[in-house]
C-alpha cells in the first residue's frame, strides 16, 4: 500500500488531480492557528507558510517573513542549485594512474596516482548501495591490468580540491560526533572511523580501545579508566578540526559492555590512501613504499599514464542521499562541485555564492536567505518559511521537478519521514526535507490530498523549551489535516 499511495503522490505532484470535498481556508486557518498556539510549545518561534499549487495562492501563515534557522532544510537549496547547474547527468570521477611501466613480472616501477574527484559516495558509512567495495573493485581492475606490486607510492593528488574542516559556525559537538567531517576531495567511509571503548579486567586500569578501522590516521590520547561494576560511565570525547590527535577521557564500568564513538578523521586524503592500500594487499598486490599526499599545483610533473577512472552513482542517487538520509557529508562535497562548477573553485564559499545567485532568480534574497554551509550545520544559517516556499514553488514548474522531488523522503516509507506522518491516510502523500538540531525542528516540502490538490509547505520552529515531540505532532497535526481536509 505504501508503494502505491507513493507512486499516487509523484503523479499528483506532476499535475493530476482528484476532485472530492474539502474543508474552507478559513477552517483550516483556524485549525492552524490554534495548534500553533498550544501551551506545549508556548514561547517557541514559528515561520509558517502553507501554499497550494493548484490554485497559487497561500492558504495559510504565520510570520511567515521572520527569519530561523533551518537546519537541514539548508540541503533544498544547496540540491535545487546542483540539479540546476550540474544536470541530473552529472557524476564525480576519480582518475587512477601510474608514471611508471608495469614490468614482465608485474611490478610497477613507479608511483600510483589517485587525483581527486570530490566523489563523497566511496565506501560510505550508511548506505550500502553507494560505493559498496570500490576500493575492492579497484584492487581487482588492477590486477587486470597485469599489476600484482607497486613499487613506488601511493600518491593522492587533492588539487583543485582545498583541504577544509569546519568552519568556525559549526558547534564542536558536532564535529566530536562525526556528523561533521572536513573534506579534501577524497572520502572513504564518509570521512570517520570508529572507536570502541573496553572497560579492562581490574578497576583502576586504563581502558581498552578498539579502532575501526585499525588503519585510520588518528593519533588517539587516552585518558579513560576503568571504574568497579554498577559506577556510572562517563566519556568526553575532543576533536580538533584539521587536528588529527584525538583526546578521550572518563571513566568506563567494569561491566560495561562497551561504548562506541563515530570520530571524524581530520586528514581524509590519507585516510582514503591507507584504505586503498589495505585493499590491494588483501587483494595480493604489495605496496613498497608510502602514502603519500600531494597538495600541490599541477605545474612540470613527470607524465603518467591514466589506468581507468571511476564515476560515481549520476546526482540524483547523490541527492537523495542527501535529502532522505539527510547526510551533511554529501551536501558538502555537491556544494564544493556546484562551486567549481559555477565558480571555478571547489571550496564552501563558491559554492554558497552559487547557491544564493540560484535562489536569487526566484527573488530569495539575502534579506530571507543566508547561509554558511551547505548541510544546515550552522547555526549561522537564516531563512524564511516564505523563501523555502518559493523555492518549492519554484521547482514545481522547472524541467527537474519531478528528479528533485523523487530525491525528498516519503512519509512513512523512507529518510528521516520513515517513521512519521505513517498512518495509512498519510504515508506516501508527502514528500519533504526534515531539518533537526538542538531546539530546531522543521519540516518541508509537497504535499498530495486526498482531494488530488498539491500542496507547498514550510513548517519552522525553533527556541521550544519542551520536548521536540511535542513540536513534531503539532507539525504533523498541520500536515494530516490538510491530507484529509485540504481548504479550498
């Protein structure tokens, strides 16, 4: 039933319509207007706009102008700009090559290259479809070609690409988390490791660590010991950003089972360097020397040979990643290909310039738009409701409605809505973007009624003293009725 209410949305959202009753815009307004002021989420600030697509014409908002912070909402923008300028056709490639020859035994008597893509999907963390075994595949074309050692270098070459770690706006718990990885124009795994902490075999000995991989570049500072059965467990984990020492203290019960720490690796050309390596010793083909990471502009350097060149799954594989999963590691990686795309440089802030000159088409200036990044980490990030709204709007009539609505999640079906807005009236009627940070819980994105008409949405709260619960039913409450009773 799910697949099928979902498939109904896309073909609504395209344009077919329904007929049946349906409630009037005052009814509806009153309604809103009345879970918006409920005790639970009393001193909490709202930027409402509801806008049906059928008749253009806002049905209902509330300070719909008044500037939050969007959180993830941040991704509509930095996606809507890509598909717009990159092309759904649009793949990152990674060049493999030698500047040596492969003897008759099969050894390269040079260095293998690795130039940098920008490509976020090789070997992520959470989603098995992108990027599964690349690094195998690549040991294995390899092999192929006759190569079974290199006898120089792993050499990974990161120009055009600038190593860049979290701008000064992203909050330090989030960086310790591993929800912000910094970017180079290599990833594997999505930029962190993980660690496993081990309570020892006596109170009063240090701690036991488990890394995962064992070959992340991290110099770990351990100041955990172990304490006796039932004492509390406390960890306090410091990572620096472009700081590859990572300082963990606190205390671990001994019977405790284990904890464990996404960390994220401030030094992602190497890291992804140590992995290929381990992958061709696996595969058997030795490696001699070092890796070795090369920042510098191309200029007089010996020739090589290209060896083949892996593309990344096309942009809306990419997109939807980034929207469903809502991963701030893709989001930064497409906003540094749509800065050098339309900016010549592939660092943060071509590509923000890029963003803003996009919604500045559709007349979403910096007086309702201003951003930081392209992930909605920042609490620096501004926007109204009324500007996401015509965004929505805007890619309702765009050639790529259809590829960029196909990339937001469905409700009750998958991302970050799998779980919400599911009851069988509801699941698969919305398609929308979530943006969650501490006292920040918003929602957009179309929405299907059951009279066919289509609707666009932004729902913003923000400084909410209560659970976020709370602000999430009073979201979906909004949502639900104008499934089952849109205005009209």
């Amino acid at each position: 039933m799910k697949s099928a209410l979902a498939h109904i949305s896309v073909l609504c959202l395209l344009g077919f319509h329904i007929s049946v009753s349906a409630g009037t815009i005052a009814e509806f307004s009153a309604f809103a207007d009345s879970v918006l002021s409920e005790p639970a989420t009393a001193g909490a600030s709202w930027s409402v706009q509801v806008y049906s697509l059928s008749t253009d014409s806002v049905i209902f908002e509330r300070d719909a102008e008044r500037l939050l912070t969007p959180a993830s909402l941040t991704k509509l923008f930095t996606s809507a700009a890509a598909l717009d300028a990159l092309g759904r056709d649009f793949r990152f490639y990674t060049t493999v090559a030698a500047d040596g020859a492969v003897d008759e035994s099969g050894s390269l008597q040079g260095n293998l290259i690795v130039l940098a893509g920008g490509d976020p999907t090789i070997e992520t963390k959470s989603v098995d479809s992108l990027g599964g075994s690349v690094l195998r595949a690549w040991a294995d074309s390899l092999l192929a070609l006759g190569i079974r050692r290199v006898r120089g270098n792993i050499v990974l070459r990161t120009w055009p690409h600038r190593p860049e770690s979290a701008p000064g706006s992203w909050e330090v718990g989030d960086v310790n988390a591993g929800f912000a990885p910094p970017v180079d124009g290599f990833s594997f795994n999505s930029n962190v490791c993980h660690l496993q902490v081990l309570p020892a075999s006596a109170p009063g000995d240090s701690a036991r660590f488990v890394l995962d991989p064992p070959f992340a570049p991290i110099h770990l500072k351990p100041r955990v010991s172990t304490v006796p059965a039932q004492s509390g467990c406390w960890l306090d984990l410091q990572v620096a950003p472009a700081d590859t020492t990572v300082v963990i203290a606190g205390e671990i019960p001994l019977d405790e089972d284990g904890e464990f720490l996404w960390i994220s690796v401030q030094d992602p050309a190497r890291y992804f360097g140590l992995a290929l390596k381990d992958a061709l010793e696996k595969r058997g083909i030795a490696v001699d020397g070092q890796v070795v990471v090369d920042r510098s502009v191309p200029g007089s350097a010996a020739p090589m040979d290209e060896l083949f060149v892996h593309a990344s799954p096309q942009l809306p594989a990419v997109l939807s990643l980034m929207n469903k999963e809502s991963d701030n590691f893709a989001s930064e990686h497409v906003l540094r290909a749509l800065g050098l795309a339309v900016g010549g440089v592939p660092d943060r802030r071509s590509g923000l310039d890029a963003v803003l000159r996009f919604a500045a088409r559709f007349g979403i200036d910096k007086s309702s738009l201003h951003l930081e990044d392209g992930c909605g980490l920042s609490r620096q990030n501004l926007v109204s409701a009324r500007a996401v709204v015509r965004l929505l709007r805007a890619i309702h009539v765009s050639p790529d409605r259809d590829v960029f609505v196909s990339t937001l999640a469905v409700s009750g079906s998958d991302g970050t809505l799998v779980y919400r807005l599911s009851a069988p009236q509801i699941a698969g009627r919305i398609h929308g973007k979530t943006g969650t940070m501490t006292q920040v819980s918003n929602i957009a994105g179309y929405l299907q009624a059951e009279n066919g008409d289509i609707f666009a949405f932004a729902i913003l709260c923000n400084h909410f003293a209560n659970s976020i619960h709370r602000v999430r039913a009073a979201q979906d409450r909004l949502l639900e009725r104008l499934v089952i009773d849109p205005p009209h």
